[in-house]
C-alpha cells in the first residue's frame, strides 16, 4: 500500500513540475521604469547596457 501512495505522489511530482516549467516569460527580461526618481538616468543606462549588448 505504501508503493501505491509513493507512485502516485512521484507522477503527481513530475507532473506539477512539467505545468510549471511551461509557465513564465519567454526570451530577455525587460526592466520596468523606476516608481520615482530620475527617469532620464534609467534610460541612459537603459541605452548604455543596449549599446554595450549590440557591440558583442
């Protein structure tokens, strides 16, 4: 009886873990603007990292 419970439980496992692999974003993470400060300097450094990515 106690296989029985341990084969459910290893399916439910691999199963719960294959539903949530499918689940999130798919490619690059964008960042949000910031919720107070200054706004020009993210965007500068938001250009900067852009510029230091397309030069590799």
């Amino acid at each position: 009886m106690g296989n029985r419970f341990a084969h459910k439980l290893t399916i439910a496992t691999l199963l719960g873990a294959l539903i949530l692999s499918a689940c999130g974003i798919k490619g690059d993470l964008k960042t949000p603007p910031p919720l107070w400060g200054d706004k020009t300097q993210a965007d500068k450094q938001s250009s900067e990292k852009q510029k230091h990515e397309s030069n590799n």
